[in-house]
C-alpha cells in the first residue's frame, strides 16, 4: 500500500512538471536573455493643441468648408461644395424674408426713391446655366438685371470669389468672368480670398479690365489700401439723399485661403473697425459738405462659418452696425459671401443676406427712403423664364468653345473605375480619387527630385470632380480634378512635424444627425466634419479612431521606406522627404509645421496625367478603401481572443481569426513532442511585441503589461525542463516494474 501511495504522487508530479513548461507564468518578469521578441512598451501620444480647421455646414450640404481648408490648390479649397443641389435658405432669423420670387414694386410719385438691388456672390466660374445643378449662368443673370433696369433703378452687385473657380474660368486667369461681368453691367464687388488665387499681380490686371469699381476697405499692401475702400453710387442725380454708400470688406482668412506665395506682403485688417471707420470718414465728409446719406451697403466676404473667429464673421459685422448710432435710422445692408451660405436675416436696422455659390440664386432686394419692401432669393427655377441676354450668351458660347478645343485632348480611351471627388468624400476621408493622385506625387517623387520621396499627401479641399467610369479620361477631365495650377513640391521635414501634420489632419469635429447623434462611416466610425485640409495619402499608413479627442486620435503612424519598399514606425527625430504641391508646402491651409528645404517641380496635373496614362486603375476599384488613412476602434476586438483589432493588424495577424495570435510563434517547431506542440499552439494572454518592421514600436493605447515568455523551442531552458521531466518519468516507471516483479 505504501508504494502504490508512492508511486501515484511521483507520476501526477512528473505530469505536473511537463505542464509547467507548456503553460508560462503570468507574474510581470524580465523577458528570457537571447529572445527575439521586444518587450512591450507602453507611452502615451503626445499631446497636441487641435490646430485643425475644421469646416461645418451652416445651412446645407454644399457649404463651405472653411476654415477650411482648401484646395491643394493654391487656393483655398475652402470654398467649393461639390453638392449640385441648390443651398437651402435660412430664414429662421426673419421670417419676414421670403424665399418665393419677388412681385415687381412699380416706380410712382410717391415713391419715386425706389431702388432694385441685385446681388451674387461665391460664383466661381458658372459661367453657363445648367438647370440639372440648379445654376443660372452668366447670360441669364444679366437678362434678369436687363429685365430689372426697365422698371426702374437697378444696383448689380458681387462679394467675391467671382473670377476664379471651374477650369474654364482658370483658362483665362480670371479675365473672361471680369468680361462677362463688364458685359453684365456690374456696380461694383469686392474681393474674396480666390480673387488673389492667380496673384497679386494679376489681380491688379484684372482691376484695371473692370468697367467697375473693386473696392476692400481692410486690405492694405505696403502700408497703403490696395483698393479704394468705398464707392458711391448715384443713379438719379436730379433726387439728394437716394446716393448709395458701398463699401467693401474682405476675409483676414485669405493669408491662409490663397497660396502664401499670393498675398506677400499683403494685410489684413480687423473687418469690423475698418468698416466702422469708413462709416465715420465717410458721415464726416458728409456733414462737411452738407449732404445726409441714407443708405449703405457693405460688400462683405467675410463669412458665417462656425470656424471662422467671431470677430471675422459677416453676421458679427451686421450685429455691430446694428448698434452704430451713426447709421440710426438708415437703411444698412450686408451683402455677404465666402461661408457658401443661403441666408437672410435682420438685426435691427440691418439686413444681411448671403446667396449661397455657384450662381444658384441671384438674392434681389426693393427699397425706398423710407423701408424694404421686398428681400428674396432667386433660384434657377424662379427665372427660368427669363430671357438670357444675346451678347453675353454670344461670349459664353466662345469661351466654352475656345476652352473645349484645348482640353479635348484625350489622356487614356477608357477609364475602368469611377474616381470619386464629391466634396463630402474627399474632405473626410481616404478615396480612391485621392489615392490616385497621391500616388502620382509619390510615384514622380522617386524620380523627380535629389531625393527618394517618402511619402506624399494632397489636401481633400483641391480634389474638386469626379472621373466617371466607363469614359474616356481627358486633359479637361484631369484640370476640373486639379483646378488649381499649383506645382508639385518636395520638402524635408522631420518626424514629429509629420505627426503634427496628420493631428491636423485628422482634428476635425465630428458630424452629428438632427437628434445629436454621431453619423458613422462603414467600419462603425464616427465621420468627421468636411475640411478642406484633410489629407489623401501616399507612402504612409495612419491608425485613426475618431472615438478619441482630436489630439489623441492617432494610434500609430509607418512611412514608407523608398529603399526597402516596407513600412517602418515614424521616428519622431528622423528626416523624410515629403512630396506635395506648392500651396501645401508653402504652409497653406495652415500645415505651417511643414517647411524645410524645398525642390520644385511641374504642374500636379501633368503629373497626374502622365500617372493617369500608364497606371493600373482597377487598383482603385474601391471608393472608400481604409488601407492608408486608416479608420479603426482602438478597443474593438473581433475574434474575441483578448487582443484588439489594431494589436493583430500591427503584429501581422488576422483580427477575425481567434487562432491567430499576435506573440504566436511563426516557426513551427521540429519536435514532435506533445511538449513542444503545446508551446506553439496554445494560446497565452501576454504582452503583445511585434516583429514585424512596421510596428517595432508601441503604440499609445496598449493596456497590456510585460510577462514572462514561454521558453523558446529548442532553448537550453526548454531542454533542461523536458529532461527533468523524463527522469521523474522513468523512476515512477522503475518502481512499478519492482512491484510488479515482486507479485
């Protein structure tokens, strides 16, 4: 009984030994000397300030993006809603304002002051009307004001951001929109952020082509106003007092909405004191020479974006004018622009009205000395009886003709795949589009400069169409993509600048349905507001999750290496050429941590084109591929192995397999010992270490500790282990076969 009682123990304790071999300790301890596995790190992302400008809708899909961003253009992409429906009007501030068509007000004795203001902004180029997208054009709107002019005196107004926008407007760098302008009988405009897009210089140009005054009271070169600050209007010098006092305005935003390289030396000053100046000038003189002005005018591009700062704001400016006692009693209006915005609304004495872009309406005020008698917006619907002028349909025809013979030019036959650039796409997140053409960045920065490039980014906000499928791809197809001209750039910047870069990137508000709730993308993300900034990616994998606060929300960041063709972690303090275009590189849109030294190069849309014409476009078969700019829950795991998704997709393991574990050994072991098998195979919950090159690092949001590894296959520890094991083995052996000899 007593070796029965000996030998049952000595066998469970051999059993027992094996297993602990097989089943590591969880206890945190020093990882084994020799292993190739890198002992978990944790850290944290450093915090940074959201210096992203973010762009909100105000009153419809197609508004600004503002803050925006913009364009890789040159200019500021800010502007450009790709939406084809017509902004909705926002009328909750006066609901006196109505949207229907406007009733004619006849001129009579008794009111003989009577005045019709026409007024657009935000045109952008739409030169021609299209009723599928609810534009006007050029030939109809001067009908309408022809129209207007034969009942009575007729103000034709613009607040900017008329003379640059499609690529036919591009053509001519503005001139033919100040010729259909001319030809439309303009008063007066004042300029936006996109007037400078073709640069100051020729911005002079296009002043000196108009037959009307431009005039911006805040916009100062050298010290002196670039252009007359207001204008005055008579349009009936037999009758005091029906004078008109317009006075223009523009964007501080345009430093950061037009390429650096445009606004050299150029000023922005503070909107509000420089138009409540003007004011004071302008009643002084008055008093001085006897005369009493009861109308003014401000022609503001200034804006209504929740991103732009308050004091900037078209509505700030009406608010403030509604409680100068130097305009009581007068009629004051603000004719706004810039935010893409369809409103109207009322501040005491102050009427501010904003037409949306794109010529989608045409906002028609009718007034006299003593009130408002109408205040509406016109949309493509509500004229569409109006005849278009001849004369100005007679230029459109031979700009579009002139434009379509340049850029028929055929790229390649057929494209197979639709390249998305609706705006609510490519300011959001990755797309095929921007894939595209971030690649042909990168794929030209091999070449084309003294450096291997590693990485190329492109803002959303400079992606302005779509390339249909199933079509032939042409040089206009190509410039409606890239409007821009801007050049391709290379700079050098360090790692950190980079990481700053996709912070703002990837910085944005998020969007929220009517009830408040977050609007989620397909992986069951949080999508964010629209910007202008947000970068398409080339040469770069980023892990985002938008769950996050904007400073936290990147969770790991690989740049390409052009030697090695893989992807390793960013290092902070490491140097990366970075290939982009101009307007990015020169700090636009506010990417001011870029910088360093720069190479230049072509035009983006010669490269893209060139790209275009030898590339594999099934690659971009999917829209929305969420391969590059990388949006993922930093908590979510599939499988439900005890690793997250991103723990698995960094370690090079399946996150939908529950077999597949990230410190799973990839060498199988030779042995054919149940030992050895077990070591492989059995899953263990330890800290995840990566060995693959892209992730050799930590990432901020790992909440597993360091434990004690499995000793390795083969390793002296391993084998001292199963030797041990035998030899307790082979003495509970030996005492049975004594007992059982001794029966």
């Amino acid at each position: 009984m007593k070796r029965k009682a000996l030998l049952l123990p000595t066998l469970f304790l051999s059993t027992a030994l094996l297993s602990m071999h097989a089943y590591a300790d969880e206890t945190p301890a020093t990882a084994n000397a020799g292993s190739e596995q890198v002992p978990a790190v944790s850290a944290q992302t450093e915090a940074a300030p959201n210096e992203s400008e973010q762009v909100t809708a105000v009153t419809n899909a197609a508004s600004n993006p503002t803050a925006q961003t913009s364009a890789p253009h040159a200019p500021a992409a800010s502007e450009a809603a790709e939406s084809s429906a017509p902004p909705t009007v926002n009328s909750a501030e006066s609901p006196a304002v109505t949207r229907a068509a406007a009733t004619p007000v006849a001129d009579s004795p008794e009111n003989n002051n009577s005045m019709t203001i026409l007024h657009t902004n935000d045109i952008h180029g739409r030169f021609t009307e299209d009723s599928k997208n609810g534009v006007i054009g050029m030939p109809k709107l001067a009908g309408l004001a022809d129209s207007e002019r034969q009942k009575g005196r007729t103000l034709l107004l613009d607040s900017g951001d008329a003379t640059q926008g499609l690529p036919i407007t591009n053509n001519s760098k503005g001139e033919d929109a100040i010729a259909l302008m001319n030809a439309a009988g303009y008063d007066a405009m004042t300029v936006g952020n996109h007037e400078f897009d073709f640069s100051l210089e020729q911005l002079k140009t296009l002043s000196h082509k108009m037959t009307f005054p431009i005039i911006s009271s805040n916009i100062y070169v050298n010290g002196a106003r670039l252009f007359e600050a207001s204008t005055i209007i008579d349009k009936n010098k037999n009758i005091e007092g029906d004078e008109y006092v317009v006075i223009g305005v523009t964007t501080p935003e345009t430093s950061t909405k037009t390429h650096p390289r445009n606004v050299v030396g150029v000023t922005f000053t503070d909107p509000i004191t420089e138009v409540t100046n003007v004011i004071a000038q302008t009643e002084a003189q008055a008093r001085a020479e006897g005369k009493n002005y009861h109308n003014y005018i401000i022609l503001a591009h200034l804006g209504v974006d929740t991103t732009t700062k308050t004091e900037w704001r078209g509505d700030s400016l009406a608010q403030a004018l509604a409680k100068n006692s130097l305009l009581a009693g007068k009629n004051v209006i603000v004719l706004d622009g810039h935010s893409h915005t369809a409103k109207t609304a009322v501040y005491g004495n102050v009427i501010y009205n904003q037409t949306g872009s794109y010529l989608n309406n045409v906002g028609l005020i009718r007034l006299n000395s003593k009130e408002v008698l109408n205040n509406t917006l016109l949309s493509a619907q509500d004229v569409s009886s109006v005849s278009p002028n001849p004369a100005v349909q007679a230029m459109v025809d031979g700009i579009e003709a002139r434009y379509k013979a340049d850029n028929a030019k055929i790229v390649i036959p057929n494209s197979p795949v639709e390249l998305n650039g609706n705006r609510m796409n490519v300011r959001v997140r990755e797309t095929n589009l921007g894939n595209a053409v971030a690649d042909a960045l990168l794929d030209y920065g091999q070449t084309g400069f003294s450096h291997k490039s590693h990485l190329a980014v492109t803002n959303g906000g400079g992606l302005r169409e779509t390339i249909a499928k199933n079509k032939p791809i042409t040089k206009g197809d190509i410039i409606a993509v890239l409007p821009f001209g801007n050049t391709v750039s290379q700079i050098a910047v360090k790692g950190q600048s980079i990481k700053e870069m996709f912070l703002k990137s990837l910085g944005s508000i998020l969007q929220v349905d009517k009830q408040g709730k977050p609007i989620l993308d397909e992986n069951g993300q949080p999508l964010m507001e629209p910007s202008g900034g947000f970068l398409q990616v080339a040469g770069a994998k980023v892990y985002y999750d938008t769950n996050l606060e904007p400073e936290k929300r990147i969770l790991h960041i690989a740049i390409l290496d052009p030697e090695t063709k893989t992807y390793k972690p960013l290092d902070p303090a490491a140097t990366y050429y970075l290939v982009t275009n101009d307007f990015l590189a020169a700090g636009g849109d506010g990417y001011t941590m870029l910088g360093g030294s720069r190479e230049e190069g072509p035009s983006m849309d010669s490269v893209f084109a060139d790209y275009l014409a030898k590339a594999d476009l099934t690659q971009y078969a999917v829209v929305n591929p969420n391969s590059r700019v990388i949006s993922i829950s930093s908590t979510k795991d599939s499988d439900g192995d005890g690793f997250t998704d991103l723990d698995e997709i960094l370690a090079g393991t399946s996150p939908q397999d529950p077999k597949s574990y990230p410190n799973q050994s990839k060498q199988k072991s030779q042995s054919k010992s149940a030992a050895d098998k077990s070591v492989v195979n059995t899953p263990l919950k330890l800290s995840v270490r990566y060995k693959n090159t892209e992730s050799a690092v930590s990432y901020p949001n790992s909440s597993y500790q360091a434990s004690r590894q499995l000793p390795r296959t083969g390793s002296q520890e391993s084998a001292i282990s199963i030797l041990a094991g035998i030899s307790l083995a082979g003495l509970g052996l030996y005492g049975l076969s004594r007992r059982s000899y001794g029966k």
